[in-house]
C-alpha cells in the first residue's frame, strides 16, 4: 500500500523542504474595541488569542478577493461538494468572510449552521471538530461586545482541549491541521505551501483520514506545476502518488478520479485516465468540479468539441465559476488558433467568431473574479489582438498590480506582457525588459522558457546584422547564466565587454563570474 510518509518526502525534495511556521499575528480588536478595553476584555483579549480558528490564522483581507471567495464557498453549501465536513467548513469559513464584509448577523448565524451541521455529520465525534467553529464564535461574540457569551466559548474550547490532550504545548489536534489546511487551500495561490505543511501535520497522526489525504493530494495537484523539475528521471509525481494514495481510502471520490486522469493525461498514460474519467462520469456525473477537470482533459488531448459540451453542462449548475468560464474559452481560443493556422485559407469569418466566444467567456470570468490574473492575461492578448491597444496595456498593468500578491504569477505576466511589445506594439526595449523580468525568476515554468527563447531569437537576429552588438551579445550572456552555463555566459560578457569597454554593468558580470568558475 502506498505511504503518505514517501510522498511527504518526496514533495518535500519538489518543493524545496520548505518549513511553513504557523503565523503568529492574531486578529487585532478595533481601536474603538481598545478604547473600551476593560482589565477584564484584556484578559478575555488574551484568551482569544490562544484559540485557533478563522480570526487567528493571519488571513490578510488584502490577499484575498472576497466576493470571489464568498461566491465559491456558497457554491459549495447550495451543491453540497466535497466529503462530509467540506460543507460544514464552508458554512464557518464563510461566517468570517461575512465578518470582514462587516455582516455580523449573517456570519453569526453562519456559525449556528456549521455547529448544527457538524453535529449532524459527526454525532458522538462532533467535539473536537468544533473546536474552530467554537473559536469563531468567540472571537465574533467578542467584536459585537458580547464578553459574556465570549467566555463561554473561550471555556467550550478549553473544556474539549483538557478533554482531548496532544501531549505537546506545540501541537494541535489533527481536526485542528485539517480544517487550517482547508483553510489556506482555499484562501489564495499564495497560501498554498502553508495549507500543504498543515495536511501533513493532520496526517502524523490521522494517517488514513480521507479529508486530510483528499485535501493533501488537491494540494499537491495545484503546487506541482512549479516543482516537476526536481523529479527524478521515471519517478511519479507526488501529486499522482497522494491520489491513488487518497483513493484508495475513498475509492468513489469522483473529484479525486477527475484529477488523476488530468495528471495521467499529462503523462501519456491515457487508457487508465480514460477509465477513471468513466468511473467518475458514473458516480457524480452533475458535480461541476468534476466536469471542469474532466474537461481539461479533454482540452489536454485537443478533444474541443468534448471539452465545450461537458463545461456547459458543468455552467448549468455552477454558472459563478470563473474557473470553467475560463476553460470554456481556453477552447475557444484553440478552435481560433486551429483556424488561423489554415492561412491562406482559414476563414477570416470563423476566426472572428471564436474570438467572440472566447472573449465573451473572459470578461464573464473576470467580472466575477477581478483578480483572475490568467484570465486577464488571455483577455488583454486577445483585444491587443484586435488592435485596442490602450485597452490591452491597460489590463496588463493591473496583472502587474494582482500579480504582487501572487508571486508565482509574475513570470505568466511579464512573458505575455513581453509579447505584447514585441509581437503588437513592436517595441523591443520594453519586450527585452519584461522578458529579463521573467528570466530572473526561478527557472521552473514554461514562460521561463519562453523568456530565454525571445531573448536569444532578439539576439541572434541582431548579431547577424553585426557582432559588435554588445547589448545583444550581453543578452545571451544573461540567458546563459539564467541556464547556468556560467563558462559561455562569462564570455558572451566579454564580448560585449570589447564591444562597450566603459559598460560597468558588463564589467561587474564579468568580475563575478569569474569568482564563481573559481
């Protein structure tokens, strides 16, 4: 049987054996809250801060896009998805949203249902699930000034924490982990290693619970994309080891089947992929979560007409997902390209429609998710496309703004930011900028690639005009040294260096090459 220990390990090797340390910067009172602070609210103050929960984990309003966040999680209660405590989470988790929309009464009787459903789906196990649920409520009985009924949470949690000792001051209970680690998932791109480090603590000591490896796997699923390159050559992706691993746990979990597909898909190995894509079609056929994966599959294998007809049916009953509006014209935009690329007989007529589409499906995305940065990204190429210019930089700008709370966006946005100078404004200066941009950042996606690409087409075309271009022979020295050929890199910098001899920045890079093939 697989082991969730090989997979940790492994992970930890992908990803750098990053050590996420829990935060520490607790929901701070109101300065009016302050102001009334009585010895006794100070002490209460204290309390509170011991509790985990929603107000605790340093969830940042500015890191997140709540309409978004609050549209998902109602999504998921109305269809009730996931696994038994997915829909409890969503109930307690969207009470706090609605406390930093300043709705206290919803978010109040938000947390009266997450109780009720937990009791509901637990029974005699509720107790320590409700540890959370039980810190919210505190901590919003606390900002309505209600300090009594404050207490009174405060204790519930301390009660089922006495009668559920972890024999650590440091460790939480693995409902605890779990339900942070749902948490970070589903907060931000940014939060993601965190909610990874938090799953692996619940599955110490809860090794088999299928949430906690339902929701490690969907972790991985989402990180895995900037962390391949350190796998060894034939070795199997931590993300497909945790989802057969959780699978074997909840074999009819149809969102778990969906993924592994996708992944399976992305590794040639279509004829199991194709198996568990039937398996799940049979047990959840309606779940739009599992429509939107199986049809990026589809859109994987270049199946577009399949891709389109199974993501409409998945908009039927989750028409606010951005997420599926942007898959829908990720198709299209490939029927359009598939067009185009007929030239000279692609017809202009067909070419103009799935743009239509395409765009149609973006502006309803980023309508409902404004800061949908790949969606945007797509949408400024398309109306740069259409020649509206201002409009297309416009876009590409506020990408450079979302990205900076979603770092690993950067390089997507400098790349296409780069070819839209290149390609459509035919400004090389700004393009080489972007794309320099791009290349400083860890060599670990396709756009990276992309970059070096550019940057050595640029290059090579100017240096067959003349090889005494220095910024061009300086430019293939920066894209070595991004490779980490620091040997080629040190004499591409020479080069250019005889080229312009006052140049200090090709002196310096010279100097420090030179220390570091030492």
């Amino acid at each position: 049987m697989l082991s969730f220990h090989s997979v940790a390990e492994r992970t930890d090797r992908s990803l750098g054996a990053r050590a996420i340390p829990h935060p520490d910067h607790h929901f701070a009172p109101t300065e009016e809250e302050e102001g009334n602070m009585s010895e006794g609210s100070s002490a209460l103050l204290s309390r509170l801060q011991q509790l985990q929960c929603h107000f605790t984990w340093d969830l940042k309003k500015e890191d997140v896009d709540l309409e978004n966040l609050s549209t998902r999680l109602q999504e998921h209660i109305k269809l009730q998805l996931g696994q038994r405590g997915a829909v409890t989470r969503s109930y307690s988790y969207l009470a706090y949203v609605r406390y930093l929309q300043d709705q206290r009464e919803e978010a109040l009787s938000l947390l009266n249902q997450s109780e009720e459903t937990i009791r509901e789906s637990y029974g005699d196990e509720s107790e320590r699930r409700l540890i959370v649920t039980y810190g919210d409520m505190a901590w919003l009985k606390y900002h309505t000034g209600d300090y009594t009924q404050s207490q009174s949470y405060c204790q519930r949690v301390e009660d089922i924490l006495s009668n559920h000792p972890t024999g650590s001051l440091t460790s939480l209970l693995p409902e605890v982990y779990g339900e942070q680690a749902w948490t970070y998932l589903k907060f931000s791109r940014s939060s993601l290693s965190k909610a990874i480090d938090c799953f692996r603590k619940a599955l110490e000591v809860q090794t088999h619970d299928s949430e906690w490896n339902a929701g490690y796997a969907i972790a991985l699923f989402r990180t895995e994309q900037w962390a391949l390159e350190n796998l060894k050559k034939g070795e199997e992706s931590p993300a497909i080891t945790q989802l057969r691993l959780a699978l074997e746990i909840n074999p009819d979990d149809a969102v778990l089947q969906s993924m592994l597909a996708v992944k399976l898909g992305a590794y040639k190995e279509y004829q199991e992929a194709e198996e568990l894509l039937n398996k799940a079609l049979k047990t959840d056929p309606d779940n739009p979560h599992v429509n939107r994966y199986i049809g990026k599959y589809f859109r994987n294998q270049n199946r577009l007409d399949e891709s389109i007809d199974i993501l409409e049916r998945a908009l039927k009953r989750a028409d606010q997902s951005p997420f599926i509006h942007h898959q829908l014209a990720l198709c299209y935009k490939m029927k359009k390209i598939a067009e185009q690329s007929r030239r000279p007989n692609s017809d202009q007529r067909a070419v103009r429609y799935w743009r239509r589409r395409c765009i149609h499906h973006l502006e309803v995305a980023v309508e409902i998710r404004p800061s949908f940065v790949l969606a945007l990204t797509d949408l400024a190429q398309l109306y740069a496309e259409q020649r509206d210019l201002s409009r297309a930089e416009e876009i590409f700008q506020q990408c450079l703004k979302l990205a900076e709370s979603e770092k690993s966006l950067f390089q997507t946005v400098h790349q296409r930011y780069g070819d839209f100078f290149y390609f459509n404004k035919k400004n090389e200066a700004e393009a080489i900028a972007h794309y320099t941009e791009a290349l400083l950042l860890p060599p670990s996606k396709h756009e990276w690639r992309q970059c070096a690409k550019r940057l050595k087409q640029i290059a090579d075309r100017r240096l067959t005009k003349t090889r005494r271009d220095g910024e061009a022979l300086a430019l293939l020295g920066l894209v070595a040294r991004a490779e980490g050929d620091r040997k080629k890199a040190a004499e591409f910098y020479e080069e250019a260096l005889n080229c312009d001899e006052g140049n200090e920045e090709y002196l310096c890079a010279v100097c420090e090459l030179r220390l570091e093939l030492q």
